[in-house]
C-alpha cells in the first residue's frame, strides 16, 4: 500500500489529545497544503480562523452542543464559507456602476454562491485533515458549530456572507486514542450505485443497519427507550435539540445572506 493509502485508511475522528503543542512549522505545511485543496474557479470561497484564544475556546465548547474537548483542542480552526471578499472586491472594483451602465440590476452572491462556497471551505478542512493526519495529528470536525449563529456571528465579527461551515479540532493522539478502533462503514453496496441513484427496500435498509444494530443493542431488548437503532438514532441525533438548533440557526444565516 502506498503512504497515501495508509494515511487515508487509517485515520478516525480524535477527541482527546496529547497536551503538546503542534510544532509552528509543522502548522505550516497543514497550512500550505490547506490552501493547495481544489477550490471552485480557483476563487478560494473560504476563509480560515485560527482560534488561539482560550476564551474563545471555552465559549466554543459551550455553543457547539457542549462538547469540552474543543477548549482542550491544542489547535482549533474556523473554516467559513466566504463570498464577502469577492463580493467587496467587485464593488471595489466598480460592477455596482458598470451594472447601472449597462441598465442591469447588481447580482449579489445567492443561494448557489453559498453552496459553492461551502464546497470550497468543506474541500479545504479535508485537506488539512489529511495533511495533519500525515504527521501523525488526528483532527475531529465540529459541525455544530452551524448552531447559534447569532452568537458566533458576534464571536468572530462575521459580515453578512460568510457562513461558519466546519470547526475542526487537532491535536497530537493520547495513546489511547491511537489504540482506539476506527468506527464501521456501510458496505459498498448500499452507497455506490451505477449510472443511477437507487432508492433502498426495506429489507435492504434492515441488512444496511444490522451491523449498527447489533453492535449498539447486543441482546438488549431497548436502547434509551428505543426498540431498534432506527429509533434511537431519530432520537439522539436527527430530532435531538441540537439538530433543531441547527436548522434555526441555519435558517437566520439563508435569511441574511438571501435578504429576505
Ligand atoms: C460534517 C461533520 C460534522 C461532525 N461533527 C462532529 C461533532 O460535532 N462532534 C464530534 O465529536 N464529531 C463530529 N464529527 C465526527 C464524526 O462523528 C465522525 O467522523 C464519525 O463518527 C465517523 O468516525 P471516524 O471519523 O472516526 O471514522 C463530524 C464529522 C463531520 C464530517
């Protein structure tokens, strides 16, 4: 298997770290590689931050769903879906005029912008996962970090088109943690179709799951209150409060960005 291979087939969400700093050079190549992702246009939608303030992390961990391992992440990264420095640098650049000119009205990013931007700022954090991985530093994305957007807007000073897209957390692996298995995956054929989207059965769905389902219930008749993982996962994750929030707060980032 070649070192690439290696990295990638190896890798698995940390969240706990070593208290050991990340070398700055080391930060550097993570950094250089990062800004090296494939980006849409070559335009570079995204904006990095780089939280180095405890403060900041402490708040983090409170409005991302509660979850104290980012205040002890020894590195945090903000990546945001940004249109703002383009859409400033046509206005610096006069489009606002040459559309008058012209008798056109001046397009402003929409929701197509977003999801592009989103790409380009999702593509960049997994090549900065990937580049740390490669040095042995395992990383955890955050997506609650959608959550509480009125909060975090105020946080991090956000205008109006840029959208916090992904927090990721890294750090060097406790011994623990690299001890630790990786998580299952569905099998291929439940997630690779050919030519054509193919909408599961049920019986399809129950041997997709039965793996999860076995290793979650393991004999037990309920889970949290719940007969099978179908139903635990609805509640723990897809109606959870924490999911809620997300679609509220989502919903206020598309009502700013889409001005409506
Ligand atoms: C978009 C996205 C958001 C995630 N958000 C969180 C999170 O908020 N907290 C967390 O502990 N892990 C989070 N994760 C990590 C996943 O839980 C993890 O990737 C998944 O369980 C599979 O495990 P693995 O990465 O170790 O293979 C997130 C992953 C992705 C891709």
């Amino acid at each position: 298997m070649n070192q690439v291979m290696d990295v990638l087939l190896k890798r698995k969400s940390i969240r706990a770290y070593e208290d050991r700093e990340i070398e700055p050079e080391v930060k550097a190549q993570i950094l250089h590689a990062t800004l090296r992702a494939p980006t849409a246009g070559n335009q570079m939608l995204y904006s990095i931050v780089e939280v180095t303030d405890q403060t900041i992390k402490n708040t983090l961990a409170k409005t991302c769903d509660n979850q104290p391992f980012i205040a002890r992440a020894p590195l945090v990264w903000l990546f945001l879906a940004d249109y703002q420095r383009w859409f400033d640098y046509f206005l610096a650049c006069g489009v606002e005029q040459a559309c008058a000119e012209k008798g056109l009205p001046l397009r402003k990013p929409e929701e197509g912008d977003l999801f592009l931007a989103c790409c380009d700022a999702l593509i960049a954090a997994q090549q900065a996962v990937i580049a740390a991985e490669s040095f042995g530093i395992g990383s955890c994305y955050i997506g609650d970090i959608m959550e509480q957007y009125e909060t975090h807007r105020e946080l991090f000073n956000l205008p109006k088109y840029v959208f916090p897209i992904a927090l990721l957390c890294f750090g060097y692996l406790t011994q623990q943690q690299s001890e630790r298995p990786q998580s299952p995956r569905f099998a291929e054929q439940f997630v690779v179709f050919e030519n054509q989207y193919r909408r599961l059965s049920n019986p399809e769905l129950e041997e997709m799951f039965r793996e999860r389902q076995k290793l979650v219930f393991s004999g037990r008749e309920y889970v949290e209150g719940s007969v099978n993982f179908g139903q635990l996962m609805y509640w723990r994750k897809f109606s959870a409060d924490f999911s809620v929030e997300m679609s509220r707060s989502v919903r206020v980032i598309l009502k700013e960005w889409l001005n409506t």
